[in-house]
C-alpha cells in the first residue's frame, strides 16, 4: 500500500492538485483498512463555506475532503492532502477504538475525546460523577480543538504516516516538511505559564469539566511513571529540556532550521 501511495504521489507532486489525485489515495488507503469500512461509509471531495481542508462525522461516518483549500496553501498540495485524508482516516480509527471498549492509555484518551458522543450512543465507560451534559459537551469539547487528544492522536499518526512514507528520500524538502508537521502534531497544545509546560490532555479534561476524569488520569500517569515517547504521543506532561530537546531528535530536525510557519496543517476535524 505504502509503495503504491508513495509512486502516485511521486507521480504528481510537481502538478496541480486534481480531486483524480485524491480518490485514488484514498481508495489505495481503504485497500488495506478493512477493519475500517464499518467506519467509513462516505467520501466526498467539495468545497465547503468554512476554510476546513477536511471533515470526518462520527455521526454518518464520512469523510469530506475541501480541494480547493488544499490547493490554496503553501506547502506541497500533494502532501497536504495525503496527510488530510490520512488524519480523517485516524479519526475513524478513534471511532473504532472507542465501539472496542478498552482501557489502555490511548483508548481512555480516545474515550474522553469523543465522550459526548459516547454519551449520546449508550458507550459509557465511566461513571458521570461531574454530571456532564452531552450537548454542553459538544460545544465545549469543540472550543478545546487545539488540546483535544483525539485529535493530537489523529494528527500524529497522520504526520508518521508521511515520514515514513518518504523515509527513503533522505534530505528532501518534502520530508523535512513531513518532519516539521510531525514536530508541530508532537508539541500540539503545550503552554508555558511561566513555571511549567501546561499539558494539553489535562487542560483539555479541566476546561471540558471532566475533573474526575482528571483526577483519574494524573493518578495513573504518576503510578506508572510513563516514558517520554508515551507523554509526548498522549499530551501529558514533559519537562522543558524533554520538550527543547528531545522533541527535535525524535522527529530528526535541528531548530530553526525547518520549522516555519505555513507547514503547520491543523485547519481539519
């Protein structure tokens, strides 16, 4: 699958950006996602009146992919919509992991995230001991879009997907703008308050009142005392020196070098 992305985008990467290009990497995608299709009922390339490069609805299941908006920014079109169509794709993966029940980290991160969804469809895995309304959740859970840790998971795994994809080129530019996007997912939500870095997830619990929930998540992050790559993947807490140094070795990049404005891609739900 992976091959046959890489050939097609190499095949178009120094044209316009034609909806031809996103149907087959999408149906080349689907290929090998079976335990998707379920998840995955819908999708459509239009243009929508908000300037979102693309949309997946739990509620139907489909994906929307914004061309025109994809074409419009400054970086690779090609690459912008390969890493677009892979973050819906991990948007329906979120989905699924939250219809499997489990209770790893990431399942429990997903579970919260999309919690007034599950609220609404009988998938409570949880007490609702801070009485939380679904439809006050939604809106809430919408305002937290830049700490939520559904899509941090979605956007990490769609920036990985890239890199990868283009392991092999060494240098390039598209891959040191892979590289950058993978940066910027990694660090997503982070705020210094001038003692410490705000971690995303537990801001994202706090402003949403999911404070039990909280509670719960920072006693088990402090029992089993978690490794760097799962804090950074999940938005719990890292220090300064973990976040200025070992940010950029994980993603292979020195600091200032590529990470510029305009790479970043986070305009998609």
């Amino acid at each position: 699958m992976a091959n046959k992305i890489y050939e097609l985008f190499q095949e178009h990467k120094n044209e316009p950006l034609k909806d031809e290009f996103i149907e087959k990497a999408f149906d080349i995608m689907m290929d090998d996602e079976d335990d998707l299709l379920p998840y995955v009922k819908d999708f459509q390339i239009r243009n929508f009146s908000e300037k979102l490069l693309g949309v997946y609805s739990n509620e139907d299941c489909s994906i929307h992919i914004n061309s025109e908006v994809i074409a419009k920014q400054k970086i690779n079109a090609q690459l912008l919509a390969l890493h677009i169509l892979r973050h819906e794709l991990e948007h329906a993966r979120n989905l699924k992991k939250l219809y499997d029940g489990k209770k790893d980290i990431e399942s429990t991160l997903i579970y919260y995230s999309l919690r007034a969804y599950a609220m609404d469809h009988g998938l409570n895995y949880e007490p609702n001991l801070d009485n939380l309304c679904a439809k006050h959740l939604y809106y809430d859970t919408k305002l937290c879009y830049d700490s939520d840790p559904g899509e941090k998971i979605a956007d990490i795994k769609a920036c990985k997907y890239l890199v990868n994809l283009l392991k092999n080129q060494k240098d390039t530019d598209e891959l040191l703008i892979a590289r950058g996007m993978l940066y910027y997912a990694y660090v997503r939500g982070y705020k210094d308050n001038g003692y410490y870095l705000d971690p995303p997830t537990y801001e994202f619990l706090l402003r949403t009142g999911m404070y039990h929930s909280y509670y719960w998540m920072k006693n088990r992050v402090e029992k089993n005392d978690y490794c760097f790559d799962t804090r950074i993947n999940y938005g719990l807490p890292i220090s300064y020196s973990e976040y200025n140094q070992k940010v950029l070795k994980k993603v292979k990049l020195q600091k200032n070098k590529w990470l510029v404005e305009g790479i970043r891609s986070d305009n998609n739900e």
